[in-house]
C-alpha cells in the first residue's frame, strides 16, 4: 500500500519493539490523540507507544489508506487484549516536512 514514508514507517513499528523508529517519524512538538487523552512530544508519544503495547499486546493490520501530501487516513484492524477485538479504527495523520505532526485514532 502506497503511504508517505513517515507513515509507513509507522507501520512498520507495529510488527517489532523499535520505539526510537516509532518516535523519528514524528516531528517534536506532534500530537498524538487516543482514547480521549492527548500526547504531546517526543516523550509522551513513546510512553503512550510502549503503554499502549504492554497493556493491549495488539496487532494492527492495515486495510486501507487515503488521502494527499499533507493528511492521510489509514484505516485498520487492530486486535489484541481488549474488549470488541478486533475492531477497525481509522488512523487520520497530519504530515509536515516529512514528519507526523498529528495523529488521531478513531
């Protein structure tokens, strides 16, 4: 699936324990919104990573991506240890000089 490299990149730290790849693809001062709380930075960006996957174990398959240069939405199946897995969950990004400067799960 064709994805601008940040995203992909992304992606790609789904499948393994990288939190430093997960976290270059995001500019400094990005935003990550999910499960109704924000999280701004570097820092907080790889708490909620590393959280996240120690407390869901999820896995996250890519269905579909669209969208331009500077928004994209890829929506996804992510199964793992929580109620309603699997669900699908679209992942809208927001792109600035080849990094993630927001992203919101929905």
């Amino acid at each position: 699936m064709d994805m601008p490299k940040p995203i992909a990149a992304f992606f790609a730290t789904e499948t393994g324990d990288d939190a430093d790849a997960l976290v270059a693809s995001f500019a400094d001062d990005a935003t990550v919104d999910d499960e109704a709380a924000s999280h701004v930075g570097h820092a907080a960006i790889r708490a909620w990573w590393t959280g996240a996957r120690e407390k869901y174990q999820q896995t996250t398959d890519v269905l579909e991506a669209h969208g331009g240069a500077d928004a994209v939405t890829v929506r996804c199946r992510v199964s793992g240890r929580f109620p309603g897995s699997p669900i699908t969950l679209d992942f809208r990004f927001a792109l600035a000089d080849e990094r993630i400067t927001r992203l919101e799960i929905r």
